[in-house]
C-alpha cells in the first residue's frame, strides 16, 4: 500500500485536493478531524488538556476558542499541548492504516496541515505532496473565513514553514491559486498514473 503525505499552509486549498483524492476512492486520513473528534464531547483529549490548561473545558468539549488563546503565540505552552495532541492523532492514524492495509487499498493519503513542522520522519511516506497558492489567495481564502483576523493570520504564518521552503521539499506541488478544475486534474493524474 502506498502512503502519501499531503501537506500545505492555511488557505492553500488543501481542503480541495483532499476533496479530489476522495472522489477518486482514496482513503483520506485528516489529521484536523483527528483533532478535533480528539476535543469533541467524550473525546480522550478533552480531560488531559484541561488539567494542562485550566478553563479549556466546556461541556464535556474543549472550548477551541479558550485554548487557542491560551496557546496562541505562546510556544511553550503550544508544546504542552502537542505533547497531549500528538500522540493520540498518530493513535489514530495507526489505525486507519491498519484498517486500510487490511482491506487492501492500493493507495492512502495522510492530510496533515504541519507534516514538516511537526518533524516527522518523511520515511513513512512514498510521496509528498504540497498544495500551495500565491500568497495573495492564500490571503483573500483565509481572511473570509469567521473569526480571522490579520494578526491571527500573521499569528500561524509564523508557526508555519515558508511556503516556498514546502514547495522545495515537495515530490509533488499541487498549484490551486489557477483553477479548481487544474488542482483536480493534478490529483487525478497522480492517483491514475501507473
């Protein structure tokens, strides 16, 4: 089975390409959703996050807005929390491999938004795959999105790698900033190529 890394900054139209490879029949791990379902009600994150970060949890749920500003342009309490939220999301993708591999799936995709910042080991995967746009789609995507604000945008730039350094390390760069219809026939190449 091959393992694809599929990566890129806020707002590069990640979200769009992951779309494509599930229309395709890929199977799709989203690191986010991993997340996310980890902090919903009942989650196994909720309760180690919040001794971590008193005031965080909130009807069974950790209040996302409440950590954010806890963490955000904090490093060191940003750690803290990924020593919580990593190892359950590579849980989690263990298993969706494993689930994968045994129904005999030709292909994976593995969505994670910081694959490079998060220093994994780049072994694991057959190919990586970079979305990336001009920084002014990036910015325009980003900004219309409730809640954003510049120097929130500013805020996870910095804790993101340069675009163009992802690009560099690519095996691959899906470009969204032309058309959807071109990002989509990127990705339908690459899964249909031999």
């Amino acid at each position: 089975m091959k393992v694809w890394g599929l990566t890129g900054s806020i707002g590069m139209g990640k979200s769009t390409a992951a779309r494509a490879f599930r229309r395709l029949g890929v199977p799709i791990f989203d690191a986010d959703a991993a997340v996310h379902a980890l902090q919903s009600p009942g989650g196994r994150a909720v309760r180690p996050i919040a001794r971590e970060f008193p005031g965080t949890e909130r009807d069974g749920a950790t209040d996302r807005e409440a950590l954010r500003s806890a963490v955000l342009g904090q490093p060191e309490a940003l750690k803290r929390l990924e020593r919580i939220i990593h190892p359950l999301v590579r849980e989690a993708q263990a298993r969706f491999l494993a689930r994968w591999r045994g129904r005999g799936a030709r292909l994976v995709v593995l969505d994670i938004p910081l694959l490079f910042e998060t220093r994994r080991d780049l072994r694991e995967f057959d190919k990586i795959l970079v979305v990336s746009a001009p920084a002014a789609v990036q910015r325009t995507r980003v900004l219309r999105r409730g809640g954003m604000t510049e120097a929130r945008l500013a805020a996870i730039r910095a804790r993101q790698m340069p675009d163009a350094e992802k690009r560099r390390r690519a095996d691959v760069v899906i470009r969204t900033g032309l058309s959807r219809h071109h990002a989509q026939a990127r990705v339908r190449r690459l899964v249909l190529a031999p």
